[in-house]
C-alpha cells in the first residue's frame, strides 16, 4: 500500500554515520509528523554493504512510494539526484525539507 509512504531521500556516503543517521531522522519525524509513513534508508541498508547494492534496494523501495521527501544535502549526493529525478520521471510528489 503505498498510499502514504514517504521515500526519504539524502546525502549518506561521504558523511560520517552518526550524522548521517541524525539527517535520516529528522526527515522521518517530519514525515510522521505530517501523518506520512517513512520509508527510511538508513533503516535498510547496512553499512557494509556497496554503493550500488544500496541505490538498487534504494529506487525499489522508491518505487512504492507515493512521495519522496528530499533532504537539503541532496545536491551533495549522486545517490540523491538520482533518486529525485526518478521520482520527477514517475511523477511522485517531491516534498522539499
């Protein structure tokens, strides 16, 4: 049901963890504020794990979103840009933070 699912979208790599999670958080009580249900990658994806392995379990995830709140780092992040121009192609509703 991706009827309120928000895909959270920002700047991860490069960034050390801890803020990284911090950002990640911070986007989830937006969205949970405006009554959204957070699709968080930080949540998801383990540390350890490539680049790409990431982004593919990233954009599947994106794809049963209706929404895709972006973070202000997002332009820092090649993850982000691709992330919001697949969300721009399928028409979501992009929500800026």
């Amino acid at each position: 049901m991706k009827k309120n699912r928000w895909y959270l979208s920002g700047r991860i790599s490069g960034l050390p963890y801890a803020q990284a999670w911090d950002n990640f958080v911070r986007a989830e009580r937006a969205v949970y504020e405006m009554g959204g249900v957070p699709v968080n990658p930080m949540r998801f994806c383990r540390p350890r794990w490539s680049w790409r392995r990431c982004m593919t379990l990233c954009i599947w995830k994106l794809l049963w979103c209706r929404f895709v709140a972006i973070q202000p780092n997002w332009q820092e992040s090649r993850g982000a840009r691709i992330e919001r121009q697949i969300a721009l192609w399928l028409n979501k509703v992009v929500l800026y933070l």
